[in-house]
C-alpha cells in the first residue's frame, strides 16, 4: 500500500450529502409537497365554506326578529371573517394534528431544511384555502338578501391577507404548542367564542362593558372592522389599532409557531 494511500484522508460513505439548493426552490418543493396533501380536499372545502357560510347569513337570520337590511348587512359582511377564523383556529389545527399522528409532520421537520420554511409554505397552502371563503359569503348574501356592496378593493385584498394570516398563524401555534387532542379541543372553544361572543356578526352594543373592553386587545372584532370596511366602504371607517391589534397577534402565532419548531427535535 502507497503512502499517498495510507495517509490519505478518510470520507464517510454512507451515504451522499444532497447539493445546496436556494431557499426559494426549497420553499416551492415544500409548498408543491404541502399542496399534494391537500390538493384533493379543496373542492370539498370550498362546498363546506359555502355551506358554512349559508348557515351563518341565512340561519343566524332566522335569530333576529324583523330583519332589517342594515342588520342583514352587518351579518353578512361579518361572515367572511368567521369562515377565516373557522379556516385558521378549526382546520388549521385539526390539520397539523393529523400530520403529527401520522408522522408526515415529524418527517418534514427532520429533513435538512430551515424549519422556518415549513411554517412559511403551510401558511401559504392554508391561505390559498381560506381566502376564497370570502367571495364564496359575498355571493351567498347577495343571492339571498340582494345586499348592495361599495367594495374597496385595496382594504379588503389586504385586510382579508392580514385577517387569514393571523387566524393560521395562531391555529398553528395552538396545534404545535398542545398535545394534538387537546389542541383540537382547544380550536372547538376558540370557534365557539368568535361565533357566539365575539360582535363579528353583530354589535358590539350588545356586548357587556367589560366583554366590549376586552375586544379591543382581542383580533376578531378588529378583523371584523376592517373586512367590513372594505365590502362596505361608504358605511365603515378604518381605525389604526385595528390594524395594530392584528399584526401584533399575527406577529405572535408567527413567532410561537416559528420557536415550537426550531426548539422541538
């Protein structure tokens, strides 16, 4: 045997070190592997959303005694800001804690990729999810109550983003945070209180004082707002801690979401 042979530096065999690709390709081949799963359910979430949304404009109608266009107005623009929370506190959740039982979420995390991109390309499939919940209420509304809308196409596009993103973002932390069936458990609750106790579809008068107070540190009456301002923009105003409200609860789902990945092995 040569010296060149014997001193020769040993390199591991067992198997090849894939090439470095860019974070874009990395994050396109997540989100190509992310929508494959979910691909096939889109057609039946969007008939749920439709359903959903029939449910709330036209069964929440049969509440309220003597159903004036305004109140019907109210109801329907609060809508699509419900089926967002349904998206991104129910599905969103239910989702990722299937992922986990099944092992698909644990072989994700362990290929040799930023676990921040994992996050960022299930946000982007659940928002692609979500956001047609929104034209899907408009129609269902206008067919039943002939409601006439002044759309603001800026604040809605971007409130409806803002809305969706901080609804999965927090969904996602619920699901990486809490065991899976208590997260499941969890995101039932947390649906309960916007339908029923948050004034989305309904006034915030009638809401005790302290339960009104309370609204304003909480991101769904602001969502609400600020998607009602943009289907109705010659009736509803804009407020800037809204806006704030739902970025700092956006920036926080991001940011729990983001440590429950790096930390967890």
């Amino acid at each position: 045997m040569s010296e060149a042979t014997m001193t020769a530096p040993r390199t591991r065999s067992a198997r090849p070190v894939p090439p470095r690709t860019g974070l874009v390709t990395t994050y396109l081949t997540l989100l190509r592997w992310n929508m494959a799963q979910i691909g096939a359910m889109l057609p039946l979430i969007l008939i749920v959303q439709a359903v959903l949304a029939a449910g709330i404009i036209i069964g929440f109608g049969f509440l309220i005694d003597d159903l004036n266009t305004a109140a019907a107005l109210f109801l329907s623009t609060g809508t699509p800001t419900v089926l967002l929370m349904v998206i991104g506190l129910v599905m969103v959740p239910q989702g990722v804690a299937q992922s986990r039982t099944s092992g698909t979420f644990t072989y994700l995390r362990a290929l040799p990729v930023p676990r921040p991109l994992h996050l960022l390309a299930d946000l982007t499939v659940w928002l692609v999810v979500a956001l047609p919940g929104i034209p899907v209420s408009v129609f269902v509304a206008w067919l039943h109550y002939d409601l006439t809308y002044s759309f603001n196409w800026p604040l809605l596009i971007g409130a409806s983003v803002l809305t969706a993103v901080m609804a999965t973002s927090m969904g996602y932390a619920l699901a990486v945070l809490l065991p899976p069936l208590l997260a499941q458990l969890a995101s039932q609750v947390l649906v309960f209180f916007v339908m029923l106790f948050s004034p989305i579809t309904f006034p915030a008068s009638q809401l005790p004082d302290w339960l009104r107070a309370a609204h304003d540190w909480l991101p769904f009456r602001p969502a609400g707002d600020l998607l009602r301002a943009g289907l109705v923009s010659d009736g509803s105003t804009v407020h800037g801690p809204d806006i704030a409200v739902l970025l700092a609860w956006g920036l926080l789902g991001v940011t729990i979401s983001v440590r429950a990945l790096v930390r967890r092995a």
